[in-house]
C-alpha cells in the first residue's frame, strides 16, 4: 500500500534566546494503515498519538531542535515506542529543551528512514540551526523542509545557532535541485513547490539577514 500524508497543526510557544513567541506548528505523519512516521512532534502529544490512532509508530524525525517542534517527542515516543532521531549537530539545542533525555538515534545525510510505503531520504540543510534536515520522499513528490524553506523564502536566521548565508547554500544545493514539481511540505504555514520558490532564490540573498 502507498504511503499517505497526514497533517496535523498544534499550537504552542517558541522560546529561544530568552524570548516567547506564540506559534502553530505542522506536524506530518507519512504512512499507510499499519505503521506511520511523525515529522517534528510539536506541543500535543497527546492530539499527535490520536491522529497516529491504533498504526505502530515507528519513527518521530525531528527536522532541527528548536523547542516547538521536539517539546512532545519524549512524551510521544514513551506511549508509543517509537524511535526520536535527530542530526547530532543540534543537540545543543536538544539540551535547552531536553537536558535529561537524549534522542535515540542520530540522522545521517543520505540515510533513507522508511515505514508504511515512505522513503524518506535525509538531507542535511543547515542554516536555520546547524543540525536541520529536510526530508525527502520521491515517491511521494514531497520534501518536508521543517523551517529551511517556507513559501516565500528561507526560514529565520536571527537568532543563536543560526546563519543566513549556510541556509542559502542548503536551499540552493539541496532543495532547489529537486525537481520542480515537488511540494515543499513546510513547519509553520502553508505548503508551496519547488518550482514556485526557485526563481526567487537571488531575491532573498538581496534581501539578506
């Protein structure tokens, strides 16, 4: 059976460099009837492991540490068993969050994680904190980018752990050579394409950070 993509939005804060914002958050679940993935288990575990329903949860992939998207995955992963993996590089920012549980396992570039029909392919894209991933499933025509890339331009490079011109070349080299056609399934807000936020790469870099 194909993979399918559920999405569930949860609210909750942001909290980085002693600040609090107040936030949604997408959370994707990518697999069929048996089994399923979650990207970035952010603020409810509780409304994630409902939408997750009676699938074995496999996976939660965090796509960077900042807190709104991992403050749920420890306790998502306990009821349901499933494995946390994050990129090594951000577990600093894991820490500010979780000091006393560690992820389970560490991501990869170029590994691919797979459960209910998805591959999910592992893309290293720092910039907006040095361990961010985007994730993406051919199969599918999909690339979940966390918050790399949203519809109109990169994701916020202001604040600690992150940098503007790494997030430009992370976009250029690793996502706008997908094939056009992708969908850029996004952390916060809507959804757009490959192929819609191409053309304004140089925009971006003028408007700089």
């Amino acid at each position: 059976m194909a993979a399918r993509i559920e999405h569930l939005v949860t609210s909750g804060q942001f909290s980085l460099d002693g600040g609090t914002w107040d936030v949604d958050n997408n959370v994707w679940i990518v697999g069929d009837d048996h089994e399923a993935i979650v990207i970035d288990a952010a603020h409810d575990a509780d409304a994630i492991a409902e939408a997750v329903g009676d699938r074995r949860l496999t996976a939660i992939v965090c796509t960077h540490a900042h807190n709104d998207h991992i403050d749920a995955a420890p306790a998502l992963a306990e009821r349901t068993g499933a494995t946390i993996w994050l990129h090594h590089d951000d577990l600093p920012l894991w820490k500010q969050t979780h000091p006393d549980r560690e992820p389970d396992a560490w991501l990869v570039d170029g590994q691919t994680i797979e459960a209910g029909g998805a591959d999910l392919r592992v893309l290293h894209t720092p910039g907006h904190a040095p361990g961010a991933v985007c994730l993406y499933d051919p199969g599918l025509g999909t690339v979940f980018t966390g918050d790399t890339l949203f519809q109109g331009g990169p994701g916020a490079t202001g604040r600690s752990f992150s940098h503007f011109p790494t997030i430009i070349d992370s976009i250029r080299d690793r996502l706008l050579t997908l094939p056009p056609g992708t969908t850029v399934r996004t952390g916060h807000g809507d959804s757009t394409t490959i192929g819609a936020e191409a053309p304004h790469l140089e925009e971006w870099i003028a408007r700089g950070h």
